[in-house]
C-alpha cells in the first residue's frame, strides 16, 4: 500500500511531463484570446485556443519546448517554456496595421482590409468595455475613430449624443450617420423624448438602446468614397454595428457585475453666484443655489448609484454555434427625478448544416424607461441659475430661487420615454466551389416609444409657487411613436482567374422601408387630485400622423487583384426613394477605388517598414429629401358652418431631388519596426451638390411660406491621423499608445441666391447662426462692439460703436436707437479639430492601468447663463458695479463701459457671450488586476478581472461656462448653454469572472 501511494506522484509527475497548457491573453487588455493557432516548434504538435483562451497540447517531448502562436490581426509570438507546465500566462501583442483584417463592405462576403482603396474604422467594442466599461454605445466611440465627432449637450442620465462624421455636409437634412446591426438598418433618431414646454427635455438617442456589452465591434464608413455601395441616405457615412458570436468549443459562461456613482464635481463653482442690492441695508448680496442648500444642511444635488449586471453564455460546435446574452441597468442621476432602468437581451445563433451554405440568426430585445429632468427652458435647473438672494417674503418664501425651489419642481412635473424595441436578423450565405457565394439578409428594427409629460392637479403648497393656471390645474401628453424599419439585402460575388488576375463580380439589390407612425393625446385640467389617465382630464385632445419612406435600390462592383498586392475596384448603384419628386427617379453612383500593398513588391526595401499600403478612392452618395417635401399639400380647416375645409399648406416640388455628395480620398497605412508601430493617415475633399433648400414661394402660387428646392453646394475638406503602437514590451512590463487627430474645413460654396446678388448677401437664416456663402455651415454671426462710453456716474452708456465689417467701425444706433450696425462672422460652431490620446500599461500579466484625454478645439459657443443673468434679469456684479472684477469672472478683456454697453442692449449687442469653447478632457481612466486563478478557482470561477474606472474626472478650457460640452441638444448647429446638466463625472468598480 505505501509502495503504491509512492508510485502515484511519480506516475502522475510522468503524465505532466508531456504536456503544457495555459491561457492565452490580449498583451494590451489581458483579455482571453480565443482561435489563437499553438504549435510546438519543430514538430506537428498543437492546439487552438476555446473560447476562453485556453489549450492544452499532449504528447510533448523534451525538458522545454518553443512555442509559436499565430492569430489574424495579431503579430506573431514565440515562447520557451518548460515541458509539464499547464498554467502557462502567454500573450500577443496586436499588429497595428492589420491588413489582413476583414471587415464589412456591402459586397456578399467580409474583405481583407488590404484590398480597400477607402479608409474604415474599427473600434473593438468588447475590448474597450473589458478596460474602462461605457454605460452606454455613445461612449464607445470618444476618441477612438479619427473623424467621428460625438456632439453631446445634457450630461442627464438616459441622454444621447449626436453623431457627425467628417463634418456638416447639408444644411436641412440629418447630419446622422446610417447605423446597421448586423447587417440591417435600424433606427438612428436623435433628439427623442417628451415634448413639454420646457423644451429641452428631447435628448435622447436611438443608438443608446443598444446594450454595449452585446458588441463585438463596430466598422465606420466615413464618406462618399467608402459608403457608394450603401447609396442613398449614405451621405453621411454607416455605422455597423456586429455583434457577438458563438464560438466553437465548450461553454464559456461569464458574468458581469458594475457597481458605481455619477455625481456633479465642483457645482458651487461651476454654477457660479448672481447679486443683487439689499433694499433695506443697500448691501451688495450674492447668492448661489449649492451654497445655500449646504447651508441649511441640505444638499442640492446627490450622488446618483450606477448598477449593471450582464451575464452570457457562448459556445457551440463546428455545426452550431451560440452566444447569449442579458442585461439589467439601472442608472441615477444627480436629481431625483433623472434616472433609467433598461433591462434587455440577446441571442446569435450560427448554423452551417452543409459546407457550402451557414445561417446566422440574431435577435435583440430592449425594455427600458428613462426619466429625465426639465432643463434650460424651465424646471429646477433654470430656477437655480437664474434666483437670487431674497429681498422680500415671496423671495424668502422660494428660498432665492426664480420661480419655484427644487421639490416644487420635482413633485409637480414628470417626464419620462418608455421604449419596447425589437431587432432581429436572418442572414443566409451560400458558396459554389470557389467561384460564386451569394447572401440574403432579411431583418426588422420596431421600435415603441411613449413620450409622456405629467403634471399634477396641483395643491395649495405647489399653486404658491406656480401661478399659471394651465399648471396648476394640471395635464398630461402622451406621444406614443412606432418605428418599423425593414431590410431585404440580397449581394452575390463571381470569382475567377483571368491571366493571373483574380477577378470579383459583385451585384446585388437592395429594399429598405422606413415607417412611422403617431398618435397623440393630451388632457387638461385635473378636476381632484390623484388622477393621472388622459380620459380623467376635463378636456382631452388627440392626433394621428403616419408616413414611409423607401429605398430600392442595384449596384455592381468590379474588383481586379493582381498578384494579391495591387486592387483595383470600380462600381456603379442605382437608387429610387419615395420621396423623390414625382419628376426624378432612379440616380446613380459611381465608386473608383485602387489599393497597392506595395511593401511586397519584389523591389521594395526599407528595412523599417514592415507594410506599406497606398489607397484612393473617388465615389458618389446622396440623401434623399424628407418624407412629403417633394408634395403638394393642404391643411384641414374648419369652415366656419360645421364642416371641415381644406387650405394651402405647402407648394411641394416635383422636381426633388436627393442632395449629391462627391468625395475623392487618398492615404496610406503603414507599419513600422516589425510591425511594433502602425500609421494611418488619409485626405479627403467632399463636396455636396443639389443641397436642399428652402426658396420663397411667389404670392401668385397661391401656397405660404417656402419650398424646398436643390440649390446649394458645400465643401469639407479634411484629414485624419491614427498613430498607434507598442512602445515597450517585455516579458513583465508593456506599454501601448495611441493617438487620434482630424480637422475638417467647411465651406458653404452656394445658397441658390438669385444672379447678381452681392456676395455679403447670399445666405440663409436668421439670428446668430448664418448658412453664408464664403464660411462654414451654421456659423456665428453677430455684432461686435469695440467702444462706449459711459454717462456720467452710471452704468449707462453711450455713443456705441461696433465693427462695420469693412475693417473699419460704426455706430451700433441710429438717432432713434434702432439697431444698425451689421452682424460680422465670429467664427464656427463646430469643432475643425478633434482627437485623443490614450495609452495603457501592463505589467506583471495581471495588471492593467488605461487613460484616455480627448480634445476638441477651434470652436465659439454661446453663453447664455452669462447673458440672462447680466442682460435679461440684471443680477451680475457688473450691473451693480462694472469693475475688472466682473471682467475677469467671465474672462473679458474689454472696457467695463464696453461690457454694460451689452448688458443694457435688450439682446441686441451680444458679443461678450461668445467664448472659446475648445477643450482637451480627461474622458476615461482605469485600473485591472487580473485574479491569479488558483484564488478565482476556490470561488468557482476559471477566471475573474477586477476594474475600477472614471469618466469625465478633468477639464482642461477657457470656457468661462459650466461645461463646453454642456449645450441645447435640439439644435443642429447653435450650441447655447443654459441651465443645463453638465457631463457628469462617474466611477465605476467592475468585477467580471468566466466559468
């Protein structure tokens, strides 16, 4: 019996002796990297790594063997180990060039990168929520995609931001992007929500219902050039959208557990303190909403908890492969009446029941609700802004605030989106040999929303505070809203070999519908308190508007490689849309593109350049006009005897168009210093023709107003750098970098004014934000003071001069004070300038440190916190005593005289309010371990990651406002602050184990 207990560790010591296993991690993210090919040096030994890094090779022979691990996308690596060791840790670093990435293109199956004569963006989405974990999709994409300008606005919990790529390319259609989930379009509407009369409650984005653990990755396609195939509606680049997929091999589950808080950093300050005069004492008082709740042991604002689990089952066979997935969120913001819960789920499922034919299905489902605060027209936030000291009982009785103190608001008034959305998916592939596969995608995104605002028949204790008798007694609106968008995709591919020259025939059609469809109801007046249905109120009113939009539309693509180094691509699609004029129809666009891998030509020889590749492309998209621009229409009227009527409404068009973008690009991608550090850079110039605009309808038409009618043309030119490489790597210590940077110039080059119309004249709009010809879309406009005078001793002025815009100065009055003087370009209302920098370091193999700093630069934004509280409601240091203290709160350098020249102008001198809103934000930061998995194994997991992680922790800017970022998300182009919720900061402990 001892003799054979003896045996037993030597035998078993035999049995270890030849084999090595281990786990096989992301050098960067130390993430599980699964399909990585381990082979043993020298011999027909080895072993793919599972889904969850994993591989085991036996039979090996010797006291220690090198080890060779390839995989797509990575750099190749190599390590000695010692036979029998099965808790190897390796890793491989990525290859910052990556040509022979696939990605997705329109055609009938994923092309290696290197064949594209077009830049795409690749953010890997699984890997960014592994290292600092977004809350949402929106925050996937801050600095990442060189190009890709995220243009946010409130920082409330459940708001969306816009998404602008390479610049404003219309001036009255979308600025959206195209957004795909796995390869059918869905919903990318902004600027959602409840329409109350606090306007600005509509902020938010279709994209945030997406949950951002559910992505692998997601591919741009940034212009005209790249997005020919994608046609109509593409003129403002694609967003796709892929998500998990199943792998071969054992199931990996894994769960997910967030655990975090969002909070308004420095809000005394930000908000900043208003004054007045004491009546009695004449002291000057100053006031300010946080300081005063402190005071009496109250806080104005909480920290909101942030919770998110997320758990996941992936795994499969070679014939059917899986991934599943589920969320629950629940998010707080810093009032109590901002929150959301979204609870949502997922399933992939991969098929291949012959060879040559698989089958991916996926389906996607959200439920969510979203309760938002009232922001810059009204509610808490305008009420804290705008208060100040008390100077009488009604005063003292709102506590300083303007109308009403914070829980006035927060029980009297609510708004809230709830949203049940569905996206499902169907694709179908099919191969003939080598030399023909074909694709059919089939796929519907519905989407539920109902936009509710609710306020309470209110009591005695909210009527004090509310006087307005549409208030007080109470209502409720309620917008329900159906999206319904479908796809038909069909693309097939002909392959052949002519001469040496491979060849790739792709063709296919195309169908997208678009339906939307509301109802509306509203009931006013409450008649007891307590009721909360439309049906309760003394009076209800009701509304019903539908409307589709469709897309059909051919392409056929022609692609020519020659010796797999030299590609080169032609293309031509035709579309139709619906909403065409009845006089246009089928447009066409034409794709040119060329690609040279020229680092593999036999007579290339720069020893530091490990891959070089030269691309151009030239190509056309468009964007259809809106649903019904191009008909004749007329409103129902009553007419006066019971019966309804009909009037004039709109002119219509029926020779509208879709608006034509034409883009031309060149660049390179490169890698250098065997493919340590990689390179890419890209030009562009877009021009979009047949913009629509709105022309003046002649009285004699009969029809109000305007017509919209295809007369401008824009320009963006541009480039876009992406840097990215190891900059140190050894066995126990790493560092990776990356750095992002893109400008875009824009330019307004007609606006369709009649011949002969001066040039400082052909523009469109009215107010501050101008579509001129000769400058930028939507720029400031405005007029500059440059002197004044001041009457006597007081804050009165005179003799005002502004800037004629001849170079030369004028003054801003006439004789009986009517304004005069000419708006003058101020400047942009967009970023030129944009880009990031981040950087994460490794060491050990288990820990992980990431930060990123994104910038934003070369842009005006306007102030109007400042301009309220100095011009409307006179509650500034300044109106009482303009000294260079006021000058510098709000980072002026004029005259005092100068300044109360503006604040005494009733909104009609304004240039003190404009500032400089570039900055530079410290966005993302984050700090892993990686759990030795001896202790993960004792708690029943085969592996754990520990996170902590911020967001949004530090500025960098002279905007003398509470935020640059912080704007009226309604609008396009104008971005105003006032009485807004700021970006707020955030950090979040995350713990995420495999088992």
């Amino acid at each position: 019996m001892l003799a054979a207990s003896l045996l037993i560790p030597a035998t078993l010591a035999a049995q270890q002796a030849g084999v090595v296993a281990g786990i096989v991690v992301d050098a960067v993210t130390l993430n599980p990297l699964d399909g990585v090919q381990v082979g043993v040096q020298g011999t027909q030994l080895g072993a793919a790594t599972d889904g969850a890094g994993r591989f085991r090779i036996t039979g090996v022979t010797g006291t220690q063997v090198t080890l060779q691990l390839r995989r797509l996308g990575y750099r190749p690596g190599n390590e000695v180990v010692r036979v029998g060791q099965t808790n190897l840790r390796l890793t491989l670093s990525i290859s910052p060039a990556q040509l022979n990435e696939v990605v997705i293109t329109g055609t009938a199956e994923p092309v290696e990168r290197r064949a594209l004569g077009n830049a795409v963006a690749k953010i890997d989405a699984s890997q960014v929520q592994s290292i600092a974990p977004s809350p949402n999709v929106s925050g996937l994409f801050n600095g990442r995609a060189p190009g890709v300008v995220m243009i946010a606005g409130s920082g409330a919990v459940g708001s969306g931001p816009r998404i602008r790529i390479r610049g404003a390319s219309s001036i009255s259609l979308s600025d959206q992007p195209l957004i795909y989930i796995d390869g059918i379009r869905v919903a990318n509407d902004v600027s959602t929500g409840p329409q109350t009369q606090f306007f600005s409650s509509s902020v938010i984005t279709r994209l945030n219902d997406i949950d951002p653990d559910d992505i692998e990755s997601i591919e741009i396609v940034k212009g005209p050039a790249a997005a020919t195939l994608y046609g109509t509606e593409a003129n403002n680049g694609v967003i796709q959208i892929i998500t998990k997929r199943g792998k071969a091999g054992r199931a990996v589950f894994s769960a997910v557990v967030r655990q975090g808080s969002n909070w308004y950093n420095n809000a005394e300050e930000r908000i900043g303190f208003t004054y007045n005069r004491d009546p009695v004492s004449g002291a000057v008082q100053q006031w300010n909403p946080v300081a005063t709740e402190h005071s009496v042991g109250r806080e104005l604002f909480r920290t909101g908890r942030t919770q998110n689990y997320n758990v996941g089952v992936n795994g499969g066979t070679d014939q059917v492969r899986y991934n599943l997935n589920g969320s629950y969120d629940n998010e707080q913001g810093i009032e109590p009446t901002n929150g959301l819960w979204r609870g949502s789920g997922s399933a992939n499922v991969s098929m291949n029941p012959r060879p040559n034919f698989d089958v991916n299905a996926s389906v996607g489902i959200t439920r969510q609700n979203i309760h938002l605060p009232l922001e810059a027209g009204g509610g808490m936030w305008f009420s804290a802004y705008f208060g100040q000291a008390p100077r009488n009982d009604l005063e003292r009785d709102r506590r300083g605030y303007f109308s009403a103190p914070p829980e006035a608001f927060w029980a009297a008034f609510e708004n809230y989106q709830a949203v049940a959305r569905t996206t499902g998916s169907l694709a179908m592939n099919h191969r003939l040999g080598t030399w023909f596969s074909q694709r059919l995608t089939v796929g519907n995104d519905l989407t539920n929303e109902d936009n509710v605002g609710f306020t309470e028949r209110m009591g005695p204790e909210l009527r004090r505070y509310f006087t307005n008798p549409v208030d007080q007694v109470g209502g409720k609106l309620s917008r329900k809203r159906d999206l319904n968008v479908s796809t038909v995709d069909y693309s097939g591919t002909l392959r052949a070999n002519l001469y040496g020259v491979g060849t790739n025939t792709s063709f296919g059609a195309q169908y997208f519908r678009r339906g939307t469809y509301i109802v509306a109801a509203r009931g006013e007046e409450f008649p007891t308190a307590g009721l909360e249905t439309i049906d309760a109120a003394a009076r209800n009113f009701g509304g019903e508007a539908s409307s589709t939009n469709s897309t059909l539309g051919f392409y056929a693509q022609e692609q020519l490689n020659v010796s797999d180094r030299l590609y080169l691509t032609a293309a031509v699609r035709v579309d139709d849309n619906s909403a065409f004029g009845e006089n246009f129809s089928w447009i066409t666009y034409p794709k040119v593109a060329a690609s040279w891998v020229i680092n593999e030509e036999p007579w290339f020889n720069l020893p530091t350049i490990t891959s070089l590749k030269l691309r151009a492309a030239y190509g056309h998209t468009g964007q259809q006009p809106a649903t019904f621009s191009a008909l004749r229409t007329y409103a129902a009227v009553g007419s006066g005897e019971g019966s309804g009527a009909v009037t004039p409404s709109t002119l219509g068009n029926p020779d509208l168009k879709a608006e034509r973008a034409k883009e031309i690009e060149v660049g390179f991608d490169a890698s250098f210093l065997n493919d340590r550090f990689g390179l890419e850079l890209t030009g562009y110039q877009k021009s979009t023709e047949d913009a629509i605009v709105a022309a003046t309808v002649a009285p004699s038409s009969g029809f109000p107003g305007t017509r919209l009618t295809n007369l401008g043309e824009i320009r963006n030119r541009g480039i876009e750098l992406q840097l990215r490489g190891t900059v140190v790597q050894t066995n126990s210590f790493g560092v990776d970098a990356n750095f992002n940077y893109a400008h875009n110039t824009n330019k307004i080059l007609d606006v369709g004014a009649a011949p002969g119309t001066p040039l400082d004249q052909q523009f469109i709009g009215t107010g501050a934000i101008r579509h001129q010809v000769g400058y930028p879309v939507g720029a400031y406009w405005d007029r500059r003071v440059v002197s004044a005078e001041f009457v006597g001793n007081t804050t009165a002025t005179r003799n005002e001069q502004c800037v004629d815009g001849k170079g030369g100065t004028t003054a801003c009055y006439d004789a009986a004070g009517n304004i005069i003087a000419p708006r003058v370009f101020y400047g942009r209302s967009d970023s030129p300038t944009e880009g990031s920098f981040s950087t994460t370091a490794t060491f050990l193999r288990r820990f992980r440190l990431f930060g990123l700093v994104d910038f934003k630069r070369g842009h005006l934004q306007f102030d109007n916190n400042h301009r309220a509280r100095c011009q409307a409601f006179r509650i500034c240091l300044a109106n009482l005593n303009p000294t260079d203290a006021e000058l510098q709160q709000y980072g002026q350098t004029r005259a005092p005289a100068t300044l109360m020249a503006q604040y005494n102008s009733n909104n009609l001198l304004r240039d003190a309010f404009y500032g400089d809103a570039s900055y530079a934000k410290l966005r993302e930061i984050s700090a892993s371990y990686i759990i030795p998995e001896q202790y993960a194994r004792r708690a029943g997991f085969a592996a754990a990651t520990f996170t902590l992680s911020g967001r949004n922790l530090k500025t960098w800017t002279n905007w003398t406002g509470v935020d640059p970022e912080s704007f009226f998300s309604l609008q396009a182009y104008e971005r105003t602050e006032q009485a807004q919720v700021p970006p707020l900061q955030q950090f979040v402990m995350s713990l995420s184990v495999n088992f």
